[in-house]
C-alpha cells in the first residue's frame, strides 16, 4: 500500500445491548477521526473475547450484526472503513499461540 496514513482499530464486543452511551463513549468519536481524513481505520468485532460471556451463536451472530449496522447508522462509509470479525482473521489465535510466555504482552 502506498498509504502512508496512521493506522487506526477499535475492536468492539458484541456483548451487551447497545445504548447512548456507545454513542457518546466511542463510536462519535471515531466517526470524527475517520473525518479528519487522516488516518486509515479498522473497526473488528471482537467475537473471541466475547466467548467468556456468551456462548449462544444465534445471539453472537444477532449482536455482531447490530453493532456493525449502528457503526453504519452514526455514518462510517465501508468504502472508507474496513469492518471485519476477529473471528474471520486466523492470525488473532496464531499469533497469540505463537508467543512465548516472556513475549507475551503484559496489561
């Protein structure tokens, strides 16, 4: 790519209903940065961290879809934002098998 833009993600659980708080806490506030024009965005769903709390895929699959029609609806362009499931990209649980326990990211 020839897009010298900073790279920007979210990643976001399909874990709870979504409300006004989303809104205001995060998905304005990205939709501002897409804007700006500056950088080059990714949003994903983070569907494997939200395993420890929901384990039926009907409802994963409902919320995943809600929370990716609402990013739609507060105005990001899929042409402009690349939207994807963490699910959907192997290199999420490679890389994390990968790792040795001293390389691992410590929080």
């Amino acid at each position: 790519m020839s897009d010298s833009k900073p790279v920007l993600v979210s990643g976001v659980k399909p874990t709870g209903d979504l409300h006004i708080g989303n809104y205001f806490g995060a998905m304005r506030q990205f939709g501002e940065l897409i804007q700006t024009g500056k950088y080059r965005p990714f949003i994903f769903v983070a569907d494997y961290h939200a395993l420890n709390t929901m384990q039926n895929a009907e409802e994963m699959k409902r919320r995943t879809h809600e929370l990716v029609m609402a990013y739609l609806a507060v105005g990001l362009d899929p042409k402009e934002v690349v939207f994807f499931k963490q699910s959907d990209v192997p290199a999420h649980t490679e890389l994390a098998g990968s790792l040795t326990p001293s390389r691992r990211c410590r929080t």
